[in-house]
C-alpha cells in the first residue's frame, strides 16, 4: 500500500475517495490474512471500524509512514482481538457442552433411582406406605403421626424404621447409588 501526501491531506481534510481507491483493498486482504478462512468475513468490519478509529484522529497524524504504521497496527490489533474472543466462545461452548452431557446423564441417572424407590415404595403395605407420605412426603413429626393414627410414638418410630429397611433391602438387590440417602433416616 502506497499512501502519498496528497492522499494523507486529502485524509485529514475528511475526503475519503482517493484514499479508499488507493489502500482499502490492501487492508482488506492483510485483515482477510489475519482472520483466516473461518472468519474472514469480519475483515471489513474490522478494517472500516479501524479506518473510522484514524479518522477521528486524523488531525493528529503527521506523516503518511504514521497514517499507514496506525492502520496495520490497529487492524492487527483489532483482528488479534477477534480471535481472542472467538477462541474464548469456542473454549466456553464446548465445556458447556461436556457439562451439559455430564449434568444430564446424571440427572437421568438420579431419576431413575428416584422412580426405583417409588416403584419400591408402592409395592409396600399400606400401611408403611401412609407412614411414608406422612413422614417423607408432608414432613409430619413422629408425634404428630402417632396422634393421627392413633399409635405410639415408639409405633410410629418403629413402622419407620420398617419402612426405610424395607426400602433399602429392595434397593440393596438393585444396587441403588441413592441406598446412602436413605440410611440417614435410619
């Protein structure tokens, strides 16, 4: 690229034809250059973004050399920039990716244990199976399920303790990783 005084004044007097004839193409194709083939097509935005840059600035530069080191240092700088971020998304999306597959296979996982133990909690009696919903599912008290049902807290405690080893015996044969969250309620 080949920038003349006549076009440096022209530049700076805010007449752009002759300097668009004279050296758009030439930094086009250093950004096209820079970006590569994947992103080659944000090359003009990145040179028009970089021209409007010295514009602004235009009464401060002295020199076509100053002009011309100014446009390829900002164009650089501006393409550089672009891969950055691109490269940034790229990493970004792709372990999102891999923690989505990993957060969804283990939710799958965990709600096919969750059916297990419902499936396992419906082939219970009846009557653990109403101590169930009142202690698991309504988060009744023991005092409060003895005066219901007109048991004995030491009832009430035991038909829970046969409940949750009913549960885990079946769960045991099934090999269920969520075995561990019951025997705290042992």
């Amino acid at each position: 690229m080949e920038l003349t005084t006549n076009i440096l004044n022209d530049f700076r007097k805010g007449k752009l034809e002759t300097f668009y004839k004279e050296a758009y193409a030439s930094l086009l194709t250093y950004a096209m250059r820079l970006l590569g083939d994947d992103m080659c097509f944000l090359a003009e935005d990145c040179v028009q973004d970089c021209i409007y840059s010295c514009y602004e600035r235009r009464k401060d530069i002295q020199s076509a050399v100053q002009l011309k080191a100014l446009l390829y240092t900002s164009i650089h700088n501006a393409c550089i920039s672009l891969l950055r971020k691109q490269q940034s998304r790229t990493n970004y999306l792709s372990q999102m990716d891999e923690g989505k597959e990993a957060d969804m296979t283990q939710s799958i996982i965990e709600q096919e244990e969750l059916d297990a133990i419902y499936r396992t909690i419906d082939s219970l009696p009846p009557r653990l199976k109403r101590i169930f919903n009142l202690s698991f599912e309504q988060s009744m008290k023991n005092e409060e399920i003895a005066q219901l049902l007109n048991l004995s807290v030491s009832g009430v405690k035991k038909q829970k303790r046969d409940l949750i080893e009913a549960v885990r015996q079946t769960l045991s044969r099934k090999g269920s990783k969520l075995l561990s969250m019951l025997i705290c309620y042992a």
